[in-house]
C-alpha cells in the first residue's frame, strides 16, 4: 500500500485541523480522523485499521461501484478481508495462528483418501459447475475433500487444538460416515473445515467440526465465512 500524506491544510476533509491525514494511492480514499466533517463532496466509508474514517469522493464514486468493480474496490475489498482475518487469528481462542490451522489441516488431509463412491458424490456435485469429467477431478483435487468414517482414526497424530480433532489428536469428532472439506482463505491456506455427512440423523447435512464440550477451553470453528465448494442446494 502506498499512501501520499497531506502536509498541513492538505487534507480535503478537514483541511489541516488534524495531524496524520493521508490518501491511499491505491484505493484513493482519504484517511482523516475529523470525523465531524462535512466536506459537501466526500463521505465516510468505515474506520480503518487505525480507527481513522475513510473518505470517498462521491464525484468519483463510479471507480467504487461494487457492480461495476475497479482496481480500487477490489484492492480495498482485498484489504478489508486481509484486516479482518488478522483480527480472527489474533482473537481465534483455540490458539492456533492461520499457518498452524493450514498445516495441521494438511497433516490430516494428508493421512486420508478419497473413496471411490465419494469421488462420484462429488462428480455429481461439481456437474453443476461443468460437464467436463477432467475439469470436474481438478476441481475435487483442489477442493483437498477427502472420506471419512465415524469417528476416524488418524495413524500419525495431529494438534488437538485443531477443532474437531479428539484429545490426543488420534481421531476426528466426525458422527458419521462423510466427505470432510477444508475451507481455504483467499490466501488458500486451510483455516476450517466441513464434513458433509453421507447419512444426516437430523437433516444437518454438512457440519463444522468443533472441539469436544467435556474440554475446558473448547477449540472452535471460529471462521464461518468459507463456504463448502460444493453446492449445497444439491442432493
Ligand atoms: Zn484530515
């Protein structure tokens, strides 16, 4: 982020009465922390990371247009998601940090397959998407799916911080027989994931994985943003 940074009576939004006010090069937004300004061609976007409010100038309002996105909304829309998953790993309380989320999802991922009848599961899945059988394996290669059983052993053990992992890290908390799908960030790097249960008790198809309730500090799937890359609407 490269930023130009007004020198005193710079600033259009309050014009030298505060001290730090500075423009993005790349959102151009204006970060001004006079707040009870009514500059007539500029409004408020959100505070930023540093709790100063973001200007845009209506006049060029066009280049934020969500339905019409510019490099700067995207950049901006690209920042707002990097803060925010910041923020998440910072107040995540199972204690792991993205990196080790990802890689102890990985260690999982690792030790397990992809059965053949769930691999026609999630052909029939991604047919939505496209016809093409090769695209369809690429994009079940990616997704990282793999079957689990009820209550999956693990052959080499993994953090039991990771939710969803027994104490001991020996075993999944999974209820039933399923696909479990981690959940990338936009980063793609692991910070969740799913089980779709092939055989749902009370109609819950696809769960989160979380921690056992007996434990005192009880790991979480804090990040419930991600979403499956299967269409859920599907059978
Ligand atoms: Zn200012």
């Amino acid at each position: 982020m490269s930023w130009r940074y007004f020198t005193s009576g710079e600033c259009p939004i309050c014009w030298g009465l505060r001290r730090d006010c500075r423009q993005s090069l790349e959102t151009l937004l204006v970060h001004c922390r006079y707040r009870e300004a009514k500059p007539p061609d500029w409004e408020q976007v959100r505070p930023d990371a540093l709790g100063a409010m973001m200007w845009r100038q209506i006049s060029t309002r066009a280049s934020y247009n969500k339905s019409n996105p510019g490099a700067a909304w995207r950049e901006l829309e690209r920042l707002e998601k990097r803060e925010k998953e910041q923020q998440q790993s910072k107040t995540r309380d199972n204690g792991l940090s993205i990196a080790q989320l990802d890689i102890e999802i990985r260690k999982v991922s690792d030790q397990l397959s992809l059965s053949v009848a769930d691999r026609e599961r999630l052909r029939s899945r991604f047919s939505v998407i496209t016809d093409n059988i090769e695209e369809q394996d690429r994009l079940i290669s990616e997704s990282g799916c793999r079957s689990v059983s009820q209550w999956q052993k693990l052959h080499s053990p993994v953090n039991d911080r990771l939710p969803g992992v027994k104490e001991g890290g020996r075993s999944l908390l999974v209820r039933g027989e399923g696909i479990l799908c981690p959940i990338a960030n936009g980063q793609g790097k692991y910070i969740g994931w799913q089980v779709r249960l092939n055989n749902p008790t009370d109609g819950q198809k696809y769960v989160w994985l979380a921690g056992e309730r007996k434990r005192a500090s009880r790991p979480t799937s804090h990040l419930k943003s991600g979403e499956l890359p299967i269409p859920s609407g599907s059978a």
